[in-house]
C-alpha cells in the first residue's frame, strides 16, 4: 500500500515562516516557496490599469471641461 502525502499544518507553517534566529534572519531554510497564479497576477495587473487609466480620463475630461467654458 502506498504512504500519501499530506499537506502540512497551516499553523506549523506560520509559526516557521514567522521564526526567527537570534541575529533576526529567517529561521526557515526556503522551504516554502509561494507562486502567484495567473489569476491573481491577472487581477493585480488589470487594476494596476485601470487605476492609471481612471484619472488620466477624468483629468481629460476636466480639462476639456474647463477649456470649453472659458473660451466663450
């Protein structure tokens, strides 16, 4: 019969990744590793975009607001 293996405790982990040694570097050795889905990096890149592009329109449109008004 084959042995499975299982992920470890969430809070095993934690108390790792938040160890330290006593000059103050990471006690953990990089054994965990944490990678971005395409997903995530998708949602972070699409409202890095859209929070440019919000007020580079609204600006514009001001702009162009205020330049109709005065030239009357």
């Amino acid at each position: 019969m084959a042995e499975t293996e299982q992920a470890p405790d969430p809070s095993a982990v934690l108390d790792a990744l938040n160890a330290t040694d006593s000059n103050g570097t990471e006690a953990l050795n990089a054994t965990v590793k944490f990678v971005a889905s395409p997903e995530g990096t998708a949602l972070a890149y699409g409202g890095l975009v859209f929070m440019a592009l919000l007020p580079i329109f609204f600006g514009a449109l001001r702009s162009v607001t205020c330049s109709k008004s005065k030239a009357v």
